[in-house]
C-alpha cells in the first residue's frame, strides 16, 4: 500500500506506504530541511492514521534530503491570533498519536534535528540516529517555549538537570552525546541509516501484534498521564510566547520570536 497526498499541484508533504507489515512515514519537504508547517501537521496526523488503519506491526518515521527535521517552518504567516490555541493543539495531538499508535514507531534521524524536529523523534518507540545527526532545542533563545510534551518526556529520558541544559542553553548534541545520555537508543553510519531502522521494524513486524501492541500500551502507560498534563502546560506556555511582553514583561523574547518568524 501506498498513499500520498498532495493539494493545489504541490508536492505531498508527508509520504507515506506500508509494505510487508511495516510503514514507512517520510517528511517530505527537503527543501526547507523539512520545516513543519501547518499542511504537513495535517498529513503527518493522517499517515498515523494511515497506518493504523493498515494494521503496520511497526513505523519507521524519517526525513528526506539532508536533514530529519529543522523544527518549525518559521517563514509561515503567523495567521489570526485567536486560531492559535487550535493550531497548537493540532500539533500537540502528534504526540499522542504517535504515542497511540498500536505498533511500535522507530525515528530514523539523520542530520539536523531541532526542536519540534527532536520533539516528533522524542515521541517514538527506539530512535536510531545516524553518526550526523543534531539535536538541538532552540525555542527558548527565539522567545518560543518547547512543546509534543518535551517538557516530560526529555527529563524521562536524560535526566532533570540534562534536560535543564539542553532547553535553557540550547546548545547541540551530537549523534555520539545524544547515544550517550539516553537520548538515542543506537548510532550507525549516515548510509546504514533506513537499513538499520527497516530491520528492527521487520523484525517487531514479525512478532506477535497483539503482545507487541500490549508491550507498547503497558510502557506508554506509565507516563501517559503526565504526558498529557505536559502538553496541555505547554500550550498555555506556548500562547504567553506569542504574546508580546507576556513573558514576565520580557518584549527582549517577543521581538525576537517575532524576528524568527
């Protein structure tokens, strides 16, 4: 199976196909390095949809061209201020899909991948990192605020005090650092990127579905509830960003968010 979707003669943003038992879900806009906008939110729900409805026993999720994902697109029109909360809570509802999703999802990440770009990969099953692969959080040096529940599952995964570092200072992390601090669960040469993810995903493909789906339910179970708290947080978060001098009075951070865009 195979599906993509496209409007207005512009290429798809998000591909997708399942083959074999396993899906596969590209970002396809290499252009920008796979910025997100708001039309490839839109897709990337439905490739989840997708592939759930293919009964895929795994999902590999990756980037084409040269990176995994260079965060938000911020040369999109920012739009009406009062769609914002619901365009937030579009992109937020990425992480529990990827999260509800029966079959394990592994991210396949290759050169840069910033902010919501590390925050799509955070959401995955295993993450397999390619030896150029860059992860960095940004948002809070623009004025904008971490969201996808990065805010739970970042201290899950690194630690309180890493995390800390990584979102306040910003600074990036290479494929070697990233492996060694929890943050990836494997590191390969950039060419043996998609073999080494399609493997695992053949191989949890080839398992019993149900128990690999329970396995998933059971594990996810455990932070599922503060997940959600986090994303509803980070929204509210994400609304004071926009407003300017909404950050403790602090119009430093708005202009500069404003200047990003």
């Amino acid at each position: 199976m195979s599906e993509t979707r496209s409007g207005g003669g512009r290429p798809p943003s998000v591909e997708c196909e399942v083959e074999g038992g396993v899906g596969v879900i590209r970002l396809n806009r290499p252009e920008c390095l796979n910025a997100v906008d708001g039309a490839l939110v839109e897709e990337l729900a439905e490739a989840f949809d997708r592939v759930v409805r293919a009964h895929a026993g795994a999902v590999v999720l990756a980037g084409r061209g040269r990176a995994f994902c260079a965060g938000h697109d911020l040369k999109e029109p920012a739009g009406d201020p009062a769609e914002l909360p619901a365009r937030l809570e579009r992109t937020q509802d990425l992480t529990r899909r990827i999260r509800a999703c029966p079959a394990p999802v592994i991210a396949a990440v290759h050169g840069h991948a910033v902010g919501i770009g590390v925050e799509l990969a955070l959401c995955c099953d295993l993450v397999v990192a390619a030896e150029d692969a860059r992860f960095r959080f940004p948002e809070a040096g623009l004025g904008l605020s971490i969201t996808n529940a990065a805010s739970r599952l970042l201290p899950l995964l690194v630690g309180p005090l890493k995390a800390k570092e990584l979102v306040l200072l910003g600074e990036p992390v290479d494929a070697a650092e990233a492996h060694r601090i929890g943050l990836v669960n494997t590191v390969v040469p950039a060419g043996a990127l998609m073999g080494a993810a399609l493997e695992r995903a053949a191989r949890l493909a080839g398992q019993p579905r149900a128990s690999t789906a329970l396995a998933k339910e059971a594990l996810t179970a455990g932070t599922e509830q503060s997940v959600e708290a986090a994303l509803e947080l980070e929204v509210r978060h994400a609304l004071r960003a926009e407003r300017p001098g909404s950050l403790f009075g602090d119009p430093v951070g708005a202009s500069r968010a404003r200047d990003a865009r």
